[in-house]
C-alpha cells in the first residue's frame, strides 16, 4: 500500500504584533553581533532588548529577548571573571570561551527567530 501524501502546511503570517517583535529582536541581535568586535554596541543591543521585552509578549519571539539578555549578563559576568584571572593565564581560557558561547548562542537565536521559530523550541 502506498502512504497517502498530506500536502505542506503554508506557515501562519505573522500578525503585526509579531513582526514587531521580530523586528526588535533581530536588531538586538544585530547590535549583539556588531558588539562580539565593539563591546559598547553589546550593551546597546542588550539594553535595546530589556526595553523591548514587554512589547514581544506573547508573541513567539518572547523568549529571544530573555536569550539576549541572558546572553549579556553571563558574558559580562563570567568576563569579568575572566579578566581578574587574566592574571594567571587562565582567564583568557574563560574569555575565549565566553566569546564561543556568546557567538553560539547569538548564532542559534539568528537561526530561529529567521525560521519564526523560538529560541527554546
């Protein structure tokens, strides 16, 4: 017997509500990105997201806001850590890898949100 082929769901559009959020949220990630190389932009983009955040909930791109945000205050803090063990070498171990998380996750959150997809799913 041969299976019977369900053709392909067209995506839902997204409402107004939604592409705004989207909107704001890839910029956050833009200003990130911009960020990995600058640092002040990095603030920029997790500041522009804090500010965002109510403007996307309930919407499917919430949790790329709170991934943003996250992103930032464990970067800045596990840099800072980073650059008082620099003293002992091993804090530009914990630099580097911070810089690989952050462009990691910042990655993952630019191929979701661009899928309408988010982050945690």
């Amino acid at each position: 017997m041969s299976e019977i082929q369900q053709p392909p769901v067209a995506p839902q559009p997204l409402s107004t509500k939604e592409e705004a959020a989207k909107t704001s949220a890839l910029i956050g990630y833009g200003l990130m990105v911009l960020g990995l190389f600058t640092g002040i932009v990095w603030i920029i983009g997790a500041v522009w997201a804090m500010v965002k955040r109510s403007e996307a909930e309930g919407t499917i791109f919430e949790d790329h806001y709170s991934n943003i945000i996250s992103t930032f205050w464990w970067g800045l803090g596990l840099s800072i850590i980073g650059l008082i063990l620099a003293f002992v070498v091993v804090g530009y171990f914990l630099l580097i890898g911070v810089w690989i998380w952050s462009i990691y996750r910042i990655i993952k959150g630019l191929a979701k949100i661009t899928s309408n997809k988010p982050f945690n799913s």
